[in-house]
C-alpha cells in the first residue's frame, strides 16, 4: 500500500497510511444513527465486473479491500440490502450487529453474515412478511418486522438508534437501497472508491440506482478528502441534506 494525501479538510487528517483508521464522525441524531454509504465503482461507476446481481469482486485493489474492512471497525452496526447479500458471503467483525432489509423474506440464512455471529444478526422485514418466511429466519436471527408492504426506512432508522443504541451506521448497498436511504434525507456520508477501470454496460447497476432526484435537480456533495494510491481514488464527501433545483 502507498497512499498518498491529495486532500483532506476533516479535523487531525490521518497520516496516510493510518487512513480510515480512526473517523471524527459528528454525535448521530435522536431519532437515527449517523449513516455513512461505502461503495465501490469503476470508473464509470458501475459496481460489479459480472453479472446483474453479482458481488463487486475485482472492482476494486487490495488498498480498497484493506480501507472497506477499517470502515467495517469503524461503526456500531451495519446495514446492507437483500440482493447485495444474496451476491456473496459477507464479512463483518464478529463483535458487529448487522442488519439486512427485505421485503420479500428471501435471504440466505447460510450466509456468513448469519453463521459467523448469529447473535449479532437482524433482518428487517415489513409486518406482511410470509409466515412461512419469518418462521425461516426467526429459527437463525432476530426479526425486526417494520412498515406495512415495504420497510419503513426511517421508522427502521429510528429502532436503530432508540431501541439498539447504534449511533454510527455504515451501508454498504446495493444501489437501490442506497437510494432510498438519500431519497429519505437519512444518509449523512459517501465513501466511494474510483477505480481505473471502464465495464460500460446500461443494464448494470452503479452506486446508486432508484428513482433518482427529478429532473433539473441534484443532490450537492462537499468534498471532505482525497487520497489515491496508484490509479485508485478514495473520495470521502458529506451529503447535502436537501437537492438543488436548476
């Protein structure tokens, strides 16, 4: 690893080899953790090299593997998606909870994000969920049911913090929930890696997907830091909590 500085405006900036190591995240809201998105993409950012559905292996080096499990250290809990899950095994340090959001019941309960701390593992589910489906998942995690057809984000968001105590949260996607949660005004942090790579490909999924801002509108970003190492970029920026209307 040689990271090298290009940027960095956050309080104490690390040396650059200790990046990501330890984080100056603001005190989390009342009502929600403090949530920060951690993605990878290519340069034309989309975030698998397969498949639509598959995991973002090869996306990115091994300095990208090495900061994406500093960031895992770095929360209360984690947050991912039920086809982001479904695409691979998924690694969290075992001391972390670890939530996954589906509307449909089906995520794989062989998963390392189940077996390796069963204790540690949520679902999020909404209150139709199947029987069959949360009689499957009760018998290897706790299930959190929220929302009536879908899960209500920011009522989930607000268990989180109220009832669990986690302050910081990282998502790591996919795309669409991603989306969801910035829809909702309820993610505060991007963390995105830039590879020096092209896929193309309109039917892939990038960082984020969904219904988007409407047209004419955006959501403005602030540039915290800006680190690289070769031809990879490790981009930190804050999120607005409102978008731009051109």
């Amino acid at each position: 690893m040689a990271l090298q500085r290009l940027l960095d405006t956050t309080l104490n900036p690390p040396e650059p080899d200790q990046l990501y190591t330890i984080m100056d995240f603001p005190e989390p809201p009342s009502d929600r953790p403090y949530l920060y998105i951690n993605m990878v993409s290519t340069a034309d950012g989309k975030i698998v090299l397969g498949e639509v559905g598959g995991s973002a292996k090869g996306v990115g080096n091994a300095t990208d593997q090495l900061l994406f499990r500093r960031l895992q250290h770095t929360c209360d809990a984690a947050l991912i998606g039920g086809s982001t899950l479904r695409a691979s095994q998924v690694i969290y340090p075992a001391e972390k909870p670890r939530f996954v959001i589906t509307r449909t019941g089906d995520v794989p309960l062989d998963n390392r994000f189940f077996r390796d701390a069963p204790e540690q593992a949520y679902v999020l589910a909404p209150e139709t969920l199947a029987q069959d489906a949360a009689k499957r998942i009760e018998a290897r995690a706790k299930l959190i049911r929220v929302g009536r057809e879908s899960v209500d984000l920011i009522a989930a968001m607000r268990i989180l913090r109220q009832e669990y105590g986690i302050g910081v949260l990282l998502c790591e996607g996919g795309a669409t929930l991603n989306d969801d949660l910035i829809q909702r005004g309820l993610a505060d942090e991007l963390f995105l890696t830039l590879t020096n790579k092209l896929k193309g490909g309109s039917h892939l999924p990038t960082v984020i997907d969904g219904q988007g801002f409407a047209p004419g509108s955006y959501l403005p970003l602030t540039l915290l830091s800006l680190y690289h190492d070769g031809g990879e970029i490790y981009l930190r920026y804050r999120i607005a909590s409102s978008p731009v209307i051109l």
